[in-house]
C-alpha cells in the first residue's frame, strides 16, 4: 500500500496539496515534527512510508544581509536547509532502502544575491548532497523540486513581520511568480507519477 509522510503541513503550498494528494498519508506540523532535533529524526520510524516529503524550510531574516542578519537564523537557515535533509535522507534510506524522498530547493541556488548566501548556499549544499548520495544509493529515489516564487508566506516569515501581508504579496508581483494551488498541482502530478 502507498503511503505518504508529510512534514511541513502548515505550509501554504502543503495546505493546497493535502485535498489532491489520493492516497493514505501522515503529515506533521513544523511543531509536531521539528527538523532541526536530529534526535527526533534519527529515531523516527520511516520505514512504513513510500515516499516521505519535507516542505520544511527557513531563510528568517535574509533581507538584513549577511552582516546584519542574526547567527541563530543563518545557523537554523544551515540545519533546516541542509542538515535535516541529510540526516531525514540518511535515516529513511537505513530503513527503506527503496523509498523516495521529496524536498524543495530554490532558484537562489543559480543565481544569487549576496543578502542571500547563506540561505542559498544551504539549498544548494542539499542538491549537491543529495545529487551524490542518489548517484550512490540508485534503489532510493531523491525528487528535487525547485518552484520559483510562490505567493506564499515564505518572504512575509523571511521579512520577519517587517512588512504586512499585503507588502509580501506586492514584493511577489516585481518578478515572475506563481499561486500556490497551480503549484500543489504540479506536485500531487508528480506524486502520483512517483508512487
């Protein structure tokens, strides 16, 4: 039987997904399951889940630049960005060596701002990992996903409250961007595709 586990739910994106996605899942809140506590991570049972699919991601505060930007955001940028990704990916293929794991990158990591680095450099440490790890392990499917700008509360989180809503959404509308239902479209398609 095919069965999903979700982390990541109270995402924007997640939110539209979970009504398309056709099969049994279990998906977990940021609170319920917090990517940055290896321990957790480590001792979770993957082993029952075709494809698990982690929606967790953080670049809180890169709008300061990479000076004025706090350590605690960059250093949780690194462990939710890249660490987690590698220990989710390391403990879910010991147990399910044939599973398949989904994540979300960033068009940051082609072409970069220097504000950004750390949140890029941290996306882009995961494709290479992860891109080396698939090339050695070939039964354990790695699917990234990269999506452009999304019309999310990702930048509204990244602003860190210092600009409303309505701001975020103008900020979306300077550059190319998509809708988070057209979005959870193409990931349920790809869901589907994989399992």
């Amino acid at each position: 039987m095919k069965n999903l586990l979700i982390i990541g739910k109270d995402s924007t994106i997640c939110q539209h997904l979970l009504p398309k996605i056709k099969c049994p899942y279990t998906a977990f809140t940021k609170k319920e399951f917090d990517v940055t506590d290896h321990g957790k991570i480590q001792n979770f049972n993957f082993a029952p889940y075709t494809m698990v699919i982690n929606f967790a991601g953080h670049s809180r505060g890169t709008f300061r630049g990479p000076l004025e930007n706090t350590w605690n955001n960059q250093l949780d940028q690194i462990m939710v960005n890249f660490a987690a990704n590698i220990l989710i990916t390391k403990t879910y293929c010991q147990q399910k060596p044939n599973g398949s794991y989904m994540w979300f990158s960033s068009v940051s990591t082609k072409s970069c701002r220097p504000y950004q680095y750390v949140y890029a450099g941290s996306k882009l440490a995961s494709e290479y990992a992860l891109t080396a790890f698939n090339q050695e392990y070939k039964n354990f499917k790695i699917i990234t996903m990269t999506l452009g700008r999304v019309v999310t509360n990702h930048l509204f989180n990244t602003f860190e409250g210092t600009r409303s809503p309505q701001e975020c959404v103008e900020e979306y509308k300077k550059s190319p961007h998509k809708y988070p239902e057209e979005i959870a479209d193409t990931i349920a398609q790809r869901i589907e595709a994989e399992i």
